[in-house]
C-alpha cells in the first residue's frame, strides 16, 4: 500500500483498499481453522489477518482483543466481529461474527441428529465413551493452563480456592461468583493492591511484529469507528430488539413454563455472564440443565463437549447441543427432531446475538479503557474465580464418567456428589489416563487426542459387544 494511502485524513468511505468480498473470504478461512478454543483462534486470526495480510497492526490487535477480554462471552468470536466492523463498517462485522459461528453450528447439528438416531449403535456409543473419557482429560488440561496464567500469588489462589468451595460444596450460582469477584478485584484495585494489577493478554503469535503504520489500516481511526452515540443507539436498539423480542413473544404465546422459553431465559442469562471461556460456564450450564430442568444426562453433557471440541467455532457452541436435546425430550406438539432443530436454533441464537450487541455499542469507545488498571484488576479476580469453577467442573466430570453409581450426602448447608467405589468404570479411568499422558507429556493437541481416544473408544466397545 502506498504511504500516501496512509496519510489520507479519515473519511466516511473505506481507504484501505481491501474489498469486501476478499474480506468474507478470509474470515470462512479463519472460521474453517478455528479450532483448539481461544488461543488457537486467537492465533490463528493474527496469522492471517496481521502477519499475512496486514490489515491491522499488533498494538491495534491486542487493543482490541483486550477489550473483549472484559466482556461476557466468547472472546476470539467477539474479536472478529470487532476486527471486521473496523475494517468493513457494521456489515463486516456481522459477516466476519456470523461466519465464525456457522461451520460449527452446522457440524454440531449434525452430529446431534447421528447422536439421537444412532446413538445406541454401537461404533457410535464408542466413538462418544472415547470422546468423553478424553474431555476428562482436557478440562483436567485446562485447570492447570489458565491456573498457571491466573493464580500470581497467594490473593488469587484464595479467590479460586473460595470460589471452588462456594461451587462445589454449596451451590452458589456462577453468576453470583463473578460477580463477587469481580467486586473483589475492583476494590482491591483502587486501592492500589499489587495482587490486583491486571495483567497482559494473549501474547501475540510471534515473529516479527507488524507496526500499525505498515498495515493497510494504518494508525488513524476510521471516521464511522469514532464514538457515535446516535449510530450507538440506533445498532443497539436494533440488536437489543432481534435479542429480547423473540424472547417475549415466546413468554406471550407459550408462556413461561414451556420448554421454548425456559431455553430462551436461560441463555439469555448465560450471554450476561460467561465470563472466563465456556469451561466456567458449563459447570453451570451442566448443573441447571441436568440437575434443575432435567434436559439431558450427565454423560450426555461430556458427549456435547466432545463435539465441541472436534468441530470449529467457539467451545461455548456445546449450548447448541443442550438445547437441541432439551427440544428432543419436550417437544410438545412437534416432531421431536424438528423441535431439537428449533430449540437448537434459539439457543445459538440467544447465546450469540448479545455478542454483536457488546462489541457495536462499546468499541468506538474503547479507548477509554485502554490503560484501566481498576477494569484490569476486575477482570484478574473474575479469571482466578474461573480457575476454582473449572476445577468444580473437573470434578463433576470425573465423578459421572469414571463411575456407573453416585450418592448424595447432605451436611447441613451442604450438598456433595460421592461416587460409589465398586461401580468403577475401568476402561473409562484407562482411556482418560491415557489422555493425560497425551495432553501433559507428549504435549499432543487437543483434536489429536480425542481422536485417539475415540478410535480406542469404538475398538473397546466393538470388540466387547
């Protein structure tokens, strides 16, 4: 791109230089590759769009990312929808946000479909105890990566620690624990406690770093990425009514009780507080929609993970998966797989939609936040409590995958799952051990070791059927 390009004054019309229909298709190639959760998405958007194509510089890419590390939901997500709105207005925002869902949205509806209809075949019952002895694994896996990040001294280790007990032994919300946590880290902030200093992001990708004078975009600000407050309210007034206006139609017409709306409430209130990646906020997610309205099984739980996992897009798209299941046993007057589809559809829907509400209503106001240790200090404590809440979730897993049988036990306040020794379940503990291994010694991927584990899962259940 010519210097002269760069030192152009900010006009309502692009100047890059980049057309549109390159840019759609960049991002199906980034949704494509967005496998490995977070940081392989993270990665792999940095790859193409700064190292290879140079369309934004690092300090603008970590800028960005750094703001939607404070917002609920999925972060790499957000951080396309923010890239292609910079770039290409709203419309670029909307398709870059969109195509990054829909490769998975798509694998995973199949998957549901070959789930319920052939889930007791068994090539199908093994590839999935493969995958759900190897998820084990990997959440295991994840307790100590984001562990290492997040616990830097002993405040962290308590607020994890507490937001464990408060999980796993009484039944606090999870949005109560980010929220306290939040408090926490906010206070301990301003007033100037080192625990609270927050820390740096995502390290970028290595090599050799791309400044934003050099990249197509160059240093200025494009003039529609200023802060607007009339385009702010109108694109929110417009996202706000495509969120809550299904959701109330649905309240009006089937009422609250129906399993349409419970999905819709539900996740609606999940896309307000998923903070700290999908694995937080399964362990509520899996708790309400098993324990409370009784959707799916707890295996069935670890097998949405393990799609999850092993197809591209954001790991939160597991949701899809519990909503098409809690369609598929509550259809009502519909045919239980069109009503899976439907109950599928909302909940990506209602889980997704916020996203693009977040990022157009607050990225032209970013740099206000840029620098803030008070926000950096919030989000340092929200992480810590992710680390204790993950591990609850490790936990959980073990306890409905390693064995057949669990009792309850109640302690006064407290209610906690015991498992029943003799009910072991061999293979299951083999399986995981050995993705373990995978994950901790041989440094395997994550997408390799599922397979593995799901080739082994389905040789197992073969040759004993």
């Amino acid at each position: 791109m010519p210097d002269a390009d760069r030192t152009l004054p900010a006009e309502p019309t692009h100047h890059h230089g980049i057309p549109f229909g390159e840019a759609v298709v960049v991002w199906a190639k980034v949704a494509a590759l967005s496998f490995g959760g977070p940081a392989g998405q993270i990665a792999v958007m940095h790859r193409l769009i700064v190292e290879e194509k140079r369309w934004i510089g690092e300090n603008r890419f970590l800028h960005a990312l750094n703001y939607c590390m404070l917002l609920p939901g999925p972060e790499a997500q957000q951080l396309a929808i923010y890239i292609g709105w910079l770039m290409h207005r709203t419309a670029g925002g909307l398709v870059a946000g969109i195509l990054f869902v829909l490769p998975g949205f798509v694998a995973i509806l199949g998957l549901s479909y070959i789930y319920v209809a052939l889930g007791d075949v068994p090539l199908v019952a093994g590839l999935f105890f493969g995958l759900k002895a190897a998820v084990l694994a990997v959440v295991i896996h994840a307790v100590f990566r984001i562990g290492s990040r997040a616990l830097k001294g002993p405040g962290m280790v308590a607020i994890a620690a507490l937001a464990f007990v408060a999980i796993f032994a009484f039944d606090v919300p999870f949005p109560l624990i980010i929220v306290v946590a939040a408090i926490v880290g906010f206070l301990g902030a301003r007033s100037g406690h080192a625990a609270f200093r927050g820390s740096a992001s995502h390290a970028s990708a290595g090599g050799a770093v791309v400044r934003d004078a050099d990249s197509a975009l160059g240093e200025h600000t494009p003039e529609h990425a200023r802060p607007h407050l009339g385009w702010s309210l109108r694109i929110s007034s417009i996202l706000l009514a495509l969120w809550l206006v299904p959701l109330a139609l649905l309240y009006v017409f089937l009422g609250p009780d129906d399993v349409f709306t419970r999905i819709g409430i539900f996740f609606s209130q999940m896309a307000l507080v998923t903070f700290g990646g999908a694995y937080a906020v399964l362990a509520y997610v899996a708790q309400q929609a098993v324990e409370n309205f009784g959707w799916l099984q707890p295996g069935e739980m670890l097998d949405g993970l393990g799609m999850a996992e092993t197809t591209p897009g954001p790991l939160i798209m597991v949701v899809q998966f519990v909503g098409f299941m809690a369609g598929f046993r509550d259809p009502g007057r519909l045919d239980p797989m069109l009503a899976a589809t439907l109950a599928a559809i909302l909940t990506t829907w209602m889980t997704f939609v916020p996203c693009f509400l977040w990022i157009f209503l607050g990225a032209p106001f970013i740099e206000k936040l840029r620098g803030n240790q008070v926000l950096g200090g919030a989000m340092s404590a929200i992480t810590a409590a992710v680390v204790g809440v993950i591990l609850n979730l490790a936990v959980w897993f073990a306890v409905h995958t390693l064995f057949a049988q669990v009792d309850v036990f109640n302690f006064g306040w407290m209610e906690i799952e015991v498992p029943v020794l003799d009910s072991l379940i061999l293979p299951a503990l083999v399986l995981s051990v050995c993705a373990a291994f995978f994950l901790f010694r041989l440094r395997l991927s994550v997408i390799v070791t599922l397979a593995i584990c799901a080739v082994a899962g389905m040789a197992w259940v073969l040759g004993n059927s």
